[in-house]
C-alpha cells in the first residue's frame, strides 16, 4: 500500500517555454507540493534546479493529473 497515495495522482511540469525544449514533471499532490525527502538525489537536483530557472529557462510550472497530456507541449519530453 502507498503510504502517500496523492502523490501518485499529480504531476508538477515545468516545461520550455520552446516547443520541442522538453522540461520536468515531479510527483506532488493536487496544491503542487512536491515530497523532496521522497526524491532520488537525481530527482532532488533536477527539482531545484527546475525551480532556480523558472522565467528564464522553464515556464512557471502547472499541476496536472498525473498521465494527462500536456495541451501546450507538442513534444512531450518531461522527465519524471
């Protein structure tokens, strides 16, 4: 059993603000709160990195249902 079964319905996606550009998605719950102590070292710097480049390199990020395509990324390439 998923001791944080929230987690598992919602993605954070920062995405380029250049179609084709890719960006990041992070499993958070439905206000967006990502669980950092639950992310791989990887994960955990490619999170605050994401979050040090937004308005510069990724758009502000959006919650959306986790699998849910993304309307505004033609090529979805978000890494999870």
């Amino acid at each position: 059993m998923n001791a944080h079964p929230h987690l598992e319905q919602y993605e954070l996606r920062f995405r380029s603000p250049v179609d084709g550009r890719g960006g990041f998605a992070f499993r958070c719950d439905e206000r967006g709160r990502v669980d950092m102590d639950r992310l791989s070292a990887a994960e955990l710097n490619d999170y605050l990195f994401a979050r040090a480049v937004v308005g510069r390199h990724l758009c502000v990020p959006l919650v959306h249902r986790a699998g849910e395509q993304d309307r505004l990324a033609r090529t979805p390439t978000l890494l999870s």
